[in-house]
C-alpha cells in the first residue's frame, strides 16, 4: 500500500481492467457541452429553478428515479437516484445551483463572471463552471460511464442538486429568498428523507482532498449616537455614532489578531473579516448618525464549538461596553455555521485518493480551507462528508474557468470511487 502526499492510504481496490473500461465511457465532447448548457442559466441565490429543472431533465436522461424537493416558492431541490441491489453503502454526490454572483454586478467584468459559457484554449469560462455546476455535471457523467460500462452496483448512488448553499443570510431589511443561502437546500434535503451513508461534495478544491474546513460565525457591534444638525454638532464629537465605532475597532483589532493566531486548524490560520459597516444617511450628511453597525465574519475552526466561539466574542463585547458605556452598544450573532472534518482513513477518503492516483498519476493532496460547505450541515446528521472537486487555480479578474481536463479527470475519480464505495455486482 502506497501513501500519499496527504499522508492518506491509496490502493486502487477495483480490477484495473474494470477500472479502465469505466473510464474509457467518459465522453469529453458531452461533458463539455452539459457544462456550457448549465452555465448558461442564470441561476444566483433565490432563482434556481429554471437550473433544477435543467438537473431534472438530466437525470431523467440516465433513467434515475427523481424527486423534487420544492423548498419554498419558486426554489426546488432535485435528487436523482441510481438503485443498487440493496446489499452496499449508498453513496451521495451534493452539489449546489446557485451561483457566488448574480453575473449583473458591473465591478465584475471578467467573462468567468457572467453565466455565458466560453470554450478557450481547453479551458470552460462561465459563472458556476466550478462553484459548483462543473461538479454537478461531473457527478451525472461518472454515473454515465458507469452505467455505459455495464456497471450494475450493491448500493445507490444519490445525486442531489440543492439551492441555497452561497454564503449569504437575511439581516435587518435584507430579506426574501435571494438572501436564504447557508445550507438551505441541504437542510431540507437531508430533514425530508434523504439520508445517504456518505457524501462527496465537489467544491472548488482544485482537486485536493478538504478533510477540514472551518466554520463561521456572523458578528454584530452596534454603537449609538447623538442625531443633530452640523451646525449643532460642535462640542459633541465624543457623541458621534461613527466615532464611536472607530473606539470600538481599535480596540478589536488586537483581539482579530489573537483569535486569528490562537483558532487554528493544522497549520491554517483563522480569519476575521470585517465585511461590513455602515452608519448615517449619505443623501443627509448635514446630521450627525445616530447608529453605526459593524459586522464580522469570524471564521470558526471545527474543534471549537460555535456556542464557544460566542461565548468568546461576547465577552469581548461586554469588556468594551464596560470600558464605554455611553455607546450604547449592542451584541448580534446571526449565522453560525459550524466547521466540519473527516478522518483521513475513512474509506471514502482512501478510495478518492487511491483513484485519484490512478487517474491523475500523482498523490493527491490535502487541504485544509476557511470556507464553508454543506459538509457543515451532512456531517450534523451523521453523514461523513469530504470536499473533492474541480477548479483551476485561484479566481482571478477573468472569474471563473476550469480546464477541461480537469473535469474529465474528476469525472473519472468520482466513477470508479462510486464503484468501489457502492460496491460492483
């Protein structure tokens, strides 16, 4: 038995023969062709249904047996099913529709950004090429192959496309579905029945194998202030909202820096993002605000319970409020979503790697990441979850690409690891 670079067993448990005849029934021509079609579907957080329908008609085309989940109004997920004899583990591959960005912003000028498909030089270029609709595409093709190689298997294997898994929460006015992401369709998924032994999700991890990745925790500091007219405003600086909000990050900052040195996971660090601010009233800046908001993200490593990791920035709050309590400070948590992990001798993680190799011809390599997956929300159900999918590189001004390649090889990966994980009649 081989070790790879991750330090995971990697031995091929299929016949190799058996092996390369699933592979040979990948097409590369109908995989690109599917990948460019889902693209092309607009399909940002909140309006997934035109793409569950286009999954839908997909999974039909391999003869799987389909349910719709409708979520709410407007929103579905769609779960394919491929039946085993009933005598081995049932596999499921997850993946969410909608997309990082709506592809209207117009500071995202990259074509990676739009949900218009391009084919250049071996690359696909298209919003959700690789978070995630590549990888749903993936997970029907390897299906493909094996039912095209004659392949029948013990157990099932479970393709769910769900909604609703963008980092994104209603806060304050910010409500309505295009703001219900953060496992949404995954939690419906797994609380209405659908309950696999393991799952796969092929997130961007440029196909490096994720056994961690970290959670987060979304953070609230309020200030309040004196509401009043410029012209009435001098002697009563000290008063001002935003003022008060600068008292309030500078004494932050030194607490971000020990949270990010202190909450690790493996050699990876821990983050926190101050991702918003806001206060006073732009078309009225003849008054003084009379509220400032801050909010965090902190990143949260799975070892660290998130009602710990509260805890934590609670007592912060309430060291800065004592030291201020003319601020009128307030305290908010609204999200909290936990880390997840997986062993590295799970045999789910075994096989990955071992077919990796086979596929690849290198070890491959593990990682641990500061995003969050729906592995967050399987693994509190007891599935084990591993995070396995295409990307090519970092995300830079063209947006999203993925080599072609690259999805034929994990195309290939997720096949036989079905087959051995699912076990071959």
């Amino acid at each position: 038995m081989s070790m790879g670079a991750a330090g995971i067993p990697q031995e091929l448990a299929l016949d190799r023969r058996l092996a390369e005849a699933i592979l040979a029934r990948v097409s590369e021509s109908e995989l690109i062709s599917d990948c460019c079609a889902a693209i092309d579907i607009p399909s940002p957080t909140g309006n997934e249904l035109q793409m569950a329908g286009f999954m839908r008609g997909l999974f039909q085309r391999l003869a799987l047996e389909v349910t719709w989940q409708e979520v709410e109004e407007g929103r579905a997920n769609v779960i394919g099913r491929w039946p085993g004899l009933g005598a081995g583990p049932n596999l499921m591959f997850n993946g969410h529709m909608d997309t990082s960005n709506t592809g209207d912003e117009a500071f995202l000028t990259g074509i990676g950004y739009k949900p218009k498909a391009l084919v250049r030089d071996g690359v696909i270029f298209g919003l959700g090429i690789y978070n995630m609709k590549g990888a749903l595409i993936c997970y029907a093709h390897a299906v493909q192959a094996l039912q095209a190689a004659g392949i029948r298997l013990k157990g099932d294997v479970i393709l769910g496309a769900v909604c609703g898994e963008i980092e994104k929460a209603q806060w304050g006015e910010f409500s309505g579905r295009e703001y219900r992401g953060y496992g949404a369709g995954s939690h419906y998924l797994v609380s209405h029945g659908v309950l696999p032994d393991m799952c796969i999700l092929g997130e961007p991890t440029d196909m490096h194998i994720v056994l961690e990745h970290f959670g987060s925790l979304w953070v609230r500091f309020s200030t309040s202030g004196k509401y009043v007219h410029t012209a009435f405003a001098a002697g009563s600086e000290s008063e001002n909202a935003i003022r008060r909000m600068h008292c309030v990050i500078t004494e932050l900052l030194p607490e971000i820096t020990k949270w990010n040195l202190d909450a690790g996971c493996g050699d990876r660090r821990a983050t926190v993002n101050m991702g918003a601010i806001r206060a006073g009233h732009p078309w009225r800046a003849s008054r003084t605000p009379e509220r400032a908001d801050l909010f965090l993200d902190v990143r949260v490593p799975p070892a660290i319970p998130m009602a710990e990791a509260r805890r934590h920035w609670k007592r912060i709050f309430l060291e800065i409020r004592d030291r201020h309590p003319e601020f009128g400070l307030q305290f908010e948590t609204y999200v909290s979503v936990p880390g997840a992990e997986i062993g590295a001798e799970h045999e789910m993680v075994r096989a990955i790697a071992a077919n990796h190799l086979f596929v690849a011809g290198a070890p491959v390599v593990r990682d641990t990441v500061l995003w969050c997956s729906d592995a967050s929300v399987l693994s509190r159900y007891g599935i084990p979850t591993v995070n396995y999918g295409p990307s090519s590189g970092p995300r830079d001004a063209e947006g999203e690409k993925v080599r072609i390649q690259t999805l034929v090889d994990v195309t290939r990966v997720y096949a036989l690891t079905a087959a051995q994980i699912c076990g071959v009649v």
